[in-house]
C-alpha cells in the first residue's frame, strides 16, 4: 500500500520535466522557420531594389530616354500601376519600344531638329476678335501724330470767352500815352481739319467763325462795337521727329503759318488767344509726349513771329511770342481721359510807327482742363479755361465734337 502513491508520484515527476522539454522543441523549430522566411523575404528584397547596369539608352527618332521616362510614369499612373523607376528592370519595356496608349508628343531631344507643327504655321494661326481701340491719346490729337496715311478728322465746336484787359495806347497825333481798358466777349466756332499724310507726318487747317463785343474806354472815348465774320485761317502740319518708347518721349515739331484773313481793327488783346488779329504770323513748337499708362504727360516750347502791318494809320508790330505749356492726361478707361495743363506766353514789347510802346510787354498764364471721351464714333470734349493773370482771358467754356 505504500508503493503506489510513490510511483504515482515518479510518474507525475517525469511528466512534469517532459512538458517543458517539448515546448521549448517546438519554439525553436518556430524560431527556425521565421527565421528562415525573413531571410528569404529579404534576399527577395535585396534582388527588387537591386540596381542592374544597363546600356546607354539608345535615342529613338521622334523621342528621347527623358520622354520615355516621363510616359513611362503617366502610363504608369493611368493603369494605378507603380512608378517605372520602381518596377523591376525585367519588367520595364525595352529601349525604343513605345507603349500602346501613349499620346503622340513633342520630343524633349533638344540636338534634333524639330519639324514644324502645321497647327501653328504663320498661315494657320488663328485670332480670337480685334484688339480694342486705345483712343487715351485723342486729347492731344492737334499736336501729336495719331492718323495713319490716308485718314482725317473734322472738327467743330462752339466757344465762349471773356477777356477783361487794359493797355497802354499812344495818342495821334502828339506824344503822350493813356490807359486804355477793354472787355471783350467772343463767341466763336471752331473748324479743323487734320489728314494723315505719311506715318509721321500730318497736316491740318483752322477756320474759326468768330462773333466779339467790345467795350473800350478811357479818358478820350468810351464807345462799343460788333464785329463778325472769319477770324485768322491757320495752316500747318505735324510731324514726328523721334519715336518714343517707356523710357524717352515722343517728339513732334510743328510748323503752323496764319494768313491774316480776319477783319482789321485796333487789337485789343494782342495775343495768341484772340482768334484775330488780321496779320501774317508765323510759329513753330517743339513738344514731348511720355506714356505712363494710365497717365500721359506732355511739355513743350514754341515761338511765334508776328508781321508788322497798318492798322488805320498807325503802323504796329506786335512783339515776339514765346509760349510754353506742360500737362497730363489720365485714362479712365480706353475711352474716356481726363485732361489739365497749364499754357504760358511771353510777348516782348510792341512797336507802333517804328517806336517802342511802354507797358506792352503782356504774360497770359491759363489753366486748362478737359475730358475727352469716344463714344458712337465721334470724339466729344467739353472744356474749360481759366486765366492766371489779367493779360489773360478771364474764361473760356466750349465744346468740341471730332469725326
């Protein structure tokens, strides 16, 4: 009865010390096959990313190893295939071969000449409508070269000017001078007519119809008049001296001669801005244009010579003009500018019978401002002036159309 629990107990001993023996058989031999499969795996990868060397790629007429690399991935990418340069080197295509769905394309091979494409031939290519008009420039169109050879425009307006001046005048006969003061009102019509001549050069003409009151007094007289008729035709052309670009103007020189057709009579504002004066005169400017898109600026200088003629019996000539002017333009659109500049003269004393008249020596300053627009093919311009000193015309207000 005593053995049978101690042999019970051997047995359970040698049970015991059986079990650990066969896990830990079975663990190393699990041990062994991952071990085993993780070097395959990485032998595996080793031969995947494994650089094979290659020939030099040998360039196809029609494409390059570049193109081909860069069809290669958008083919690639079409089919939710991974990159060429990721595939293995048995699997990429051939040298020289093109895949099926490619798109025929320009190749990147710069050292071959290119045929050129018929789609984009100087005979074949296509233009979607016209450039648009820049008409930004129209409020210089009596000073600049804006027609081309063949085209003209025409002018007319209305104007209304009021001068309030005094000037010295010499008593006949007997020495001795007196003061005398003038107002004067003028309302005038403006006609022009430009024609573009060659592509730098353009001629043009002035006719203003002219109807003035004048109101003189001093210590002799104080008396009023009417006149009416043509005023001084003016003739003259524009040409262009250089082309300018963004970073030097343009410059235009202007010949301009005045044949004096207006009616004769004592002139009470000897200056450029009374539209008669019944005498020969001659002038020329020299004027710089610059284009600051949207701005356009412009300065210029100018003389004027003035014949002497006889006014009754008094032989007068009219002193040397030399004006000036500078000012800009801003577009508001392509269509529509908005204008100012400022006009300066200087005219030397005037002689009268061969003698000089002191106090003649007159200096009108103005300011200027307009806005020219185009609209239904005609050019409009309403505008305003405003004199700086008393040798000035006090206003002027006028409109303008231009075909």
């Amino acid at each position: 009865m005593r053995t049978r629990p101690l042999r019970a107990h051997c047995i359970g001993l040698r049970a015991a010390r059986t079990v650990p023996t066969a896990v830990g058989i079975a663990g190393l031999v699990l041990a062994s096959l991952v071990v085993l499969f993780g070097w395959t795996q990485v032998a595996q990868g080793q031969q995947y990313f494994k650089v094979q060397p290659q020939e030099p790629p040998q360039v196809v007429e029609g494409e390059s190893w570049v193109l081909r690399a860069v069809l290669g991935q958008r083919d690639a990418m079409a089919q939710n295939q991974p990159p060429a340069h990721t595939l293995p080197p048995h699997q990429l295509p051939p040298y020289g071969q093109m895949p099926s769905n490619r798109i025929q394309a320009i190749s990147f091979d710069l050292d071959q000449p290119q045929p050129p494409d018929p789609a984009v031939a100087p005979g074949n290519v296509e233009s979607y409508g016209e450039e648009p008009t820049n008409y930004n420039q129209q409020f210089l169109r009596t000073e600049t070269i804006l027609l081309q050879p063949g085209e003209w425009q025409f002018d007319y307006g209305l104007a209304y000017q009021i001068a309030e001046t005094h000037f010295p005048e010499l008593l006949v006969p007997g020495p001795g001078v007196i003061r005398t003061d003038v107002k004067q009102r003028l309302l005038f019509a403006p006609f022009a007519f430009r024609l573009g001549v060659t592509e730098r050069m353009q001629v043009y003409t002035n006719i203003p119809v002219v109807w003035s009151h004048n109101e003189v007094a001093n210590s002799l007289v104080d008396a009023n008049s009417n006149k009416g008729g043509i005023g001084d035709v003016q003739l003259g052309l524009n040409y262009l001296l250089c082309q300018g670009d963004y970073y030097s103007p343009d410059v235009i020189l202007t010949f301009q001669t005045t044949l004096p057709t207006a009616n004769k009579g004592l002139p009470v504002n000897p200056t450029v801005t009374n539209p008669g004066l019944g005498v020969w005169a001659a002038s020329t400017q020299l004027l710089f244009v610059q284009t600051y898109d949207p701005v356009t600026a412009f300065w210029g200088l100018g003389y004027r010579y003035q014949a002497e003629d006889d006014f009754g019996n008094l032989r007068i000539r009219f002193g040397h003009q030399f004006s000036y002017n500078l000012g800009v333009g801003f577009a508001l659109n392509d269509r529509v500018t908005l204008s100012t500049s400022f006009l300066g003269l200087y005219q030397t004393e005037t002689e009268i019978n061969g003698q000089g008249l002191p106090g003649s020596t007159v200096e009108p300053l103005r300011l200027r401002f307009a806005v020219t627009a185009f609209r239904k093919c005609r050019i409009v311009e309403p505008f305003a002036t405003i004199g700086m000193t008393d040798d000035a015309p006090s206003s002027r207000v006028g409109i303008v159309w231009t075909y």
